[in-house]
C-alpha cells in the first residue's frame, strides 16, 4: 500500500515527544491535540479545553485563535446559560466541517462507494456504484475516481481537501462467484493518485480495520479501548483495538479471524482449510442451514426476515450460526480479552436476531474471568462506518501537524 | 493486582509528553531515555548515544553525568582500537549492575523463585523452593519472602533496591492434583508488602506475557515488534505483542490461548469447555498420547528422550502434539499476523522435537500472506525468563523517572 494504515495511538493523547523536543514541536503536539478534541467531541468551549487537555488557559486562547486563523476552525461567544450567567462567556471552538474534508473511500464486496466527509465527521456527500463479481480491488480505482471527480465538482469553492482514506474489503467474488480472501492490491493507493493527479494522497487500510477504528472514535465502542470490532460479509474479519491502539500486525494482515479454524470436520474454506469460522457464520453459512441458494445481502436479510417471522427453517439457521457466532467470539475473549465486542456489516443483523444464543455459547466456553466483564453490542454506525474511518486515517496527518499538513499533498 | 501489569511502549522511545510538557519533564524523558538504553544494550559509547537517541553531544554528557552521580551508571574511557586512534575516545557509560537491582519473583506451576537481577538484566542470586500441589498463590507469600529477606541478607550493604516484579503462571494444580486454572491472586502485591515490610512495591502480571516481555526486550525476539509467545506448562498461555506493545486485554487477562477450543469434539478441559487448545498440545496430553500416566515436567522430558530415541509410541505422541500446536499457531497467526512466534516453557521441547510438523500444519492452514512472514522459534532465556520478565517490570519505574523513582518505595 502506498501509505500504509498505522498503528493507531489512544485519541486524547498527543503523539509522543522525541527525546530531544523543541518548543516548535510541542506547540505542534498542542494545536493537534486541540483540533483532535474538536474534530472527535464537537464544538467546546475554551474552558473545557483547558480543562481536559491540562493546558493553561492562555495557551488554549493562542492556540485557538491560530487555528482560526488557517481557517480550520470557528471561534463564537458560548450562548449565555443559567449556570453561567456571570463572568465572561467562554468561547466555543468548533471544527469547520463544511471547509476542511477528506475524500473516504471503501471497496466493499458488492459496491463502491465515495464520501466527502468534513472534520468533526460529518458526511458532506456520499455516491456509489455496484461493484461486480470478480472485479479486482484495481480495477475499482477508475469508477471510484469518477465518483471523486463527480464530488470535487460539487464541492465548494473556497473548501480544503486535507486526506484520502480507502477501506477494502478482504473478501470479494471471483467471476465465477467463488469466494476469493486477500485480494486487496497494495499498489492502490498509488494507482489512485494516478489517476487523479496532484493532490493529497491516499492513507489505505483493512475494511474491518477501519470500520472497527470508527466505532472507536465515534460509535458504540467510543471510550473504549479493549475491543474487537466483526465485520460479516461474505467472509468474516476483525478490527482488533487494544490499550486504545488498532492491532495492525507485521504486514496489516490481523484480524482474520474467519479463518480461525472452529470445525476441523468441517466444510472446505476457500482459503483451502477446512471448518474456518467463516464457513460457519458468513453470509453463505446462513443461506446454506436455511435451505437457500448463495445469494446476496438481499436473500441475507431474506432468511433474517423469515426468522422473525417464525419460518422454522429460517429460524434454525439464525440459531445455528448464532450458536458458532458466539463459538468465535469465545475465542477471541479467551485469546484478546476485550471489553466489548462489536457485530458490524451483516453480523449486525445476525447478533440482532441471536444475541441470547450467542451470548450463552460465549458463557459456556470463555473463561469466567474474561467473559463476566465483556459486553456484546451491534454496531452503531451501520453501513458508514468504513467511510467514516477512512476519514479518520485521511485526517490523521492534519491532526498530527495542523498548520503544515495535509495540504500539501 | 497492587500494580497491575501496564500496556508497555516501545522500548527505544522516550514516554509521550503530556501537552503541556515542562521543560522538567522532557530532562526526566531524556535521562530515562539514556538509562533504558544502557540497561538494554548494555556499556555505550557516549557517541553511540548521542547518534541513536537523537540527542546533540553535549546534552548526553550532561544525562550521563547526572546518572553517574546518581550512582546508576559508571563512565570510563573507551579502550582505544585501530578505528579510533586519533581524537578524543568518547567515554563508555554502563549500568551499575551490581548496585541497582530488583527483587523478581515467579510462581510457577510447580516452584517458586526469586532472583536478585541488576540493571542490565544480570542475574545477581537466584533460589527457588518446590511449591506443593494444591498451594494457592496468596500461599506462595511466606516461602517467597522467606527467599527475598535470604537474598537481601547476602546482598552488598550499598546495593541499592529499586523495585519487585512477580510473574505468576494461571495454570496450577489442585490439591488433587486437577488442572486449575485463573486462580491468579489480585492481592499478591499487597500481601508480599505486608509481609517484606516498607521498601518498593511489586509489580506483578501473568508469567506467559512477562516471560513474553523478557524475550522481547532481551531474547530472540530482541527487535521484533510483532509476537507471539507462547509458554508451555499444564496448559498454554501467550504473551502477545503488537506494535512493540504487550497486548494485556481488559483486565490482564488476554492470552489464554490454551482455552481456544480447537476440536469441538475433544476432551473435557479443566475450564468447564471442551476441547481447548491445551488438551491437545499441554504436557498431560503428551503423557496421554504417548500412554503414559499424569506426570511431573521429568516425565514429559522423558518421553521426549524416548522420541528422540525412536520409541514409536513416544514418537506418535510428539506427532500428534506438534501437528495441534501446529493447529492452534495458525488460528493466532490468521489473528494477529505476527512476524515470530516463540515457544517457551515445556513448549520449547516439544517444538524442537516436531519443528516440522508444526511449519507443516502452519502452512496447510494459515493464510499465505501472513504465514509466509513469520518465524517459529524456540525461547532463547530458558527457565529464566519468567524472572529476567518480572524484574523489567521492576525497573520500569527506576527508567521512567531515574532520579527520582523507585528508592522511595
């Protein structure tokens, strides 16, 4: 990948001082630290700034006002309360979300899709195309650059592209519409600046990955730095977080945890093991028990509908991939001991409509001491969140160095 | 826990800066910056730390002077060699390993140890006592104090202690001679004060991710960021680290890896599941399937011996152990995408006795790009490393605040 994903590092921390620390570079680590709490908490008022980042209060008025000034954020008088009546309002400091945007991509197994989002997370403009089966994680650069072409024309004059972020999906469909895992092209973050010339480049990572980083900053995981995020798709991956810092591994390749092996006696996996977790809880897995023909997300939701509506077919699928659900995820307690785990993509739908059986799987296998304090829960950011993390990695660089970065491409 | 285990930090980089960080706290950074250095490398050249700490000449000698004064390092004048003839010879700091020491203590399945370990990680005096089956961790208390009140008797009268560190292995025997597991005691730290009386506290943390720790800082996974470690006794227990920091989970209870269920179908494990990891790969297993009955650690070396020496029931046995080890490395390396795993504890044998079948299995389940990368290794600290562990978490308190920490208890 041309820039890849790093290891992330907890949010309300400033990056870590070299031994050696100028001034400059601790004013630096400051005004990011600002922008980084605006840009994750919404408009705060310079009092509570100084509060939560222990800086005093005339530095937190300097540093407000130079980010103002390279237009990256406002600065209005607070609006007049009951508790605060007397003295001088604080000022609110907030991100310019409709100046200052990333363009957050994601090659999912059945789509592209587009974003401008703007700091503070806010989604300015969103486009898709279908993605067909068997189309290379390549060959998605030319139509998504087309919807960035198509999203740069509608975007406002005087607006900053600061970051690119791409999110892949690791699973896709060969065009015999096989199962086909760890296609994701490392050549594309290059291939995309090819293709739309100069500009800021793109930061590319791990769908689940990424989706799983967004839960952190913004969804149900927000606050919490001990968790595994499941993303269902086909397949089934893992963003791993842990002491607040995503578990990238030595080539970005953690996280498949689809093909932990669950069921030696199982079905062949088209990884080429046998009895993968995915086999048993992948989108296939569930049309499979329900007595259905592989389909798409559609005949997913399909079986989920059937279920609620007491079909017994339908019924016992959802409880028997439930039933491997929490297999996994015992698993994954046992080996990572998180606080939370997270069902997104298609999983979101399955945990729904599981959850009692899941959550008894987990309690009959983990380890008391791991499964007592885990708390299960779907995801909050629905089909956005690998957009929405995209984001957050295409930010990143401007808030590691608001008043040089990004921009410069 | 009294001190329960933190997440750890790369080694070779000074602790983050708070926003507002003084210039106090970056002289602080600086000196522990110097001292871990040494303490890791061992006696180095003035210029060798001014090039890899980034620091400019003069603020090195400065470091190192208040260091030397301290009483923490010594500094002499490099012997002159054919490279270095002509100029001035840059003096040698060194860690005062003989007088700046910890007191590192490890509960282990069957014994209990304690060491006297100096900066730089020079083992100073070591005992151990037998610990019964069934005694409990709070237990271990009265003979391990007993250790550490022998070992500070014979200790020099200027020798300056500056912390404790415990590793405790979650895997014990009941008192009729069952696996238990989890028993890990949350007040050893405060019992072991109670009983030793004023003076630094004890750190204490699970013996698979110490012992982890000690082969990432000093072992053969010295400069390798993405690990797994896994130690053998009973059961089998990882200690994980990504991004060049321990993984310890929510509640330090990460890495059980011995209770990944790996055969649905397999025998009941002491947890309550069926088929964990450990009933396939921990040393009861290799007793069983070589038919022989539960024994001691000798016992395990002894059908190791008898494979070695072609006894086929004994042969089988390590097959059929090495082939699930093999099994459940592929599970962790599709989850964590390691670059090294290390066997450590009685799994050190067992791997060198079927590293074959072990890469064979890896390889038939792990996908291609994260098994590729990684290497399998046997432990380089031996039976140490569980205490060499225990005292870096002593003297993490010492590095981080040279002058100030550790003394005062």
């Amino acid at each position: 990948m041309a820039t890849p994903l790093r290891t992330g590092r907890p949010l309300e921390q400033a990056l870590p001082a070299a031994p050696g620390a100028s001034q400059e570079e601790i004013r630096r680590q400051n005004l990011g630290a600002v922008l980084r709490y605006v840009h994750v908490h919404g408009p705060t008022s310079r009092a509570e700034l100084t509060a939560r980042l222990g800086l005093n209060r005339s530095t937190i008025g300097a540093l407000a006002a130079d980010l103002a000034a390279a237009g990256l954020v406002t600065e209005e008088a607070e609006a007049p309360t009951a508790a605060r009546r007397a003295g001088r309002p604080s000022l609110v400091v907030s991100p310019r979300s409709a100046r200052v945007y990333t363009h957050a991509l994601s090659i999912e197994v059945d789509r592209l899709r587009a974003a401008r989002i703007g700091l503070g997370g806010r989604i300015l403009d969103l486009r898709e195309v279908g993605r067909p089966s068997g189309m290379p994680v390549l060959d998605a650069v030319g139509p998504l650059a087309g919807l960035v072409r198509e999203m740069a024309g509608a975007a406002p004059e005087d607006a900053l592209l600061v970051g690119g972020g791409v999110a892949v999906a690791d699973t896709t469909r060969d065009d015999a519409g096989r199962i086909r895992i760890g296609l994701t092209e490392e050549h594309l973050g290059a291939a995309l600046r090819a293709e739309l010339g100069p500009g800021p480049g793109f930061v590319t990572g791990d769908l689940a990955d990424i989706a799983g980083l967004a839960e952190h900053i913004r969804g149900v995981a927000a606050g919490v730095n001990d968790l595994v995020y499941l993303h269902g798709d086909l397949g089934v991956s893992a963003g791993i977080i842990t002491g607040g810092r995503l578990v990238t591994g030595h080539r970005g390749h953690s996280g498949k945890v689809g093909h932990m092996v669950v069921n030696p006696d199982g079905l062949r996996c088209g990884c080429g093991s046998r009895g993968c977790w995915e086999t048993e809880v992948g989108e296939t897995a569930l049309l499979r028990h329900a007595g259905r023909p592989a389909g798409d997300r559609a005949a997913v939701l399909e079986v989920l509908r059937a279920a609620a509506g007491g079909e017994p077919a339908a019924a016992g699928a959802v409880r028997q991939v439930a039933d491997w659900l929490g297999f996994g995820v015992a698993n994954l307690v046992n080996v990572v001991n998180p606080d939370l785990v997270v069902f997104g993509g298609s999983l979101r739908e399955v945990y729904a409509a599981g959850a009692g059986l899941v959550r008894r799987r987990l309690d009959t296998m983990a380890l008391p001491a791991s499964r007592e304090h885990v708390q299960l829960r779907a995801a909050a950011l629905g089909r956005n969140a690998a957009l929405i993390g995209a984001a957050e990695l295409a930010f990143d660089q401007l808030l590691a160095d608001p008043l040089n970065a990004g921009v410069a491409g």
